[in-house]
C-alpha cells in the first residue's frame, strides 16, 4: 500500500455529517450503555467544557461529567483524565470529550490507558481524521486554542465520522494498524 495513496485519500475524504447518533467500533463486543460520553474538564477549560456540554444536551447524547463543575468542584487534569480512561475501559462509556488549556495534558494521560485512543486536535479536518484513520475514542481540545464554535463543529465532526470513512479503499489496512498498534500498546505496559 502506497501511504502517498492514502493520504491523496484523506485529503478527500473530509465531510462533515451530521450529529444525530455515533457507533463504536474499537470497543465492539464490550458491555457498553450505547452511545454514552464521557466528558470532563480542569478548572482551566471548564467553560469550553460546559458550552460543548449544551450542545450535546442539544443534540439529545448521553453523557456523564467526571471533572471541574464551575463553582463547586476543581479537578486537576490527571485527575479528569484517569476517571475519563476508566469510564471508557470498564465500557460505562464508549467515547470521551477532555478539556484543559491545550488539550495535551488531558491526552498524555488518557493515552496511559489500554484501550484508549485519545487525540489532541486543532481542527475539524484533524478531528475527522482521528476517527477515520486511528479510530480515536477520547478527543482533546485546548481552551487556549479553540473558541466554542469551532469546538462544536470539531466534536461534530469526531462523533459522526466512523473509522475507515472516506477510506473504505484502505479499510483493511487501518482495521490492521489499529490491531497492530494496540498490540504493542499492551505489549508495553507488560514489561
């Protein structure tokens, strides 16, 4: 497989869809509650946290909050994140949204965790692309780096692209890698 192929593929490949439901698709076969987010914040993002929140009240989605609540509670980013990564391990929730002031910390730690594909994205091409080629289920974002408009059409865009779409030509390919990936993901934590 040619990679200049598949990267001519996914400069193609990016629509935007629209934000009625999502499916898994790493976490096929695991007891999960269909169609459950995981969100959370550090004190730092909590409103980023708590506008994307109202939009996916807005779009109906199931989602719990397991960080900083503006005026009651203050959650350090490790903290989020590790409570995020364990939500999604147990299958208590399929997919999560983290916040913090550049979206990094949250995935530096989220990313600890097998079975978490967590990404730090700037942009709605790069949040489609997280799903479609690497299969991501925890998306980052900075507050620093992202105003809420683009948060919306970013999340949007993350929670309605499946992986492989846009790519169905390099599908077997990136089913592989993302098996192959994980694979020394758990290789690692082993030794």
């Amino acid at each position: 497989m040619k990679r200049r192929n598949l990267i001519k593929a996914a400069t193609a490949a990016g629509v935007l869809g629209t934000c009625a439901s999502f499916g898994h698709s790493q976490q096929e076969g695991k007891n999960m509650k269909s169609n459950m987010l995981v969100i959370g914040a550090d004190p730092f993002a909590v409103d980023l946290k708590d506008d994307i929140a109202a939009y996916l009240k807005e779009k109906k989605l199931k989602f719990v909050d397991v960080g900083t609540i503006k005026d009651k509670n203050e959650v350090a980013y490790y903290d989020v994140a590790v409570a995020a990564a364990k939500k999604i391990q147990t299958g208590e929730a399929e997919r999560g949204i983290l916040f913090c002031g550049s979206g990094m910390g949250m995935s530096v730690v989220a990313n600890k965790f097998s079975g978490v594909v967590a990404s730090v994205v700037e942009s709605v091409y790069a949040a489609e692309l997280c799903r479609a080629i690497n299969d991501s289920n925890v998306l980052c974002m900075g507050a620093m780096l992202n105003a809420p408009w683009k948060a919306r059409q970013m999340v949007n865009a993350w929670l309605t692209t499946k992986h492989t779409k846009g790519l169905e030509q390099f599908s077997d390919f990136l089913k592989q890698a993302v098996k192959e990936v994980d694979a020394i993901d758990n290789s690692q934590r082993k030794s």
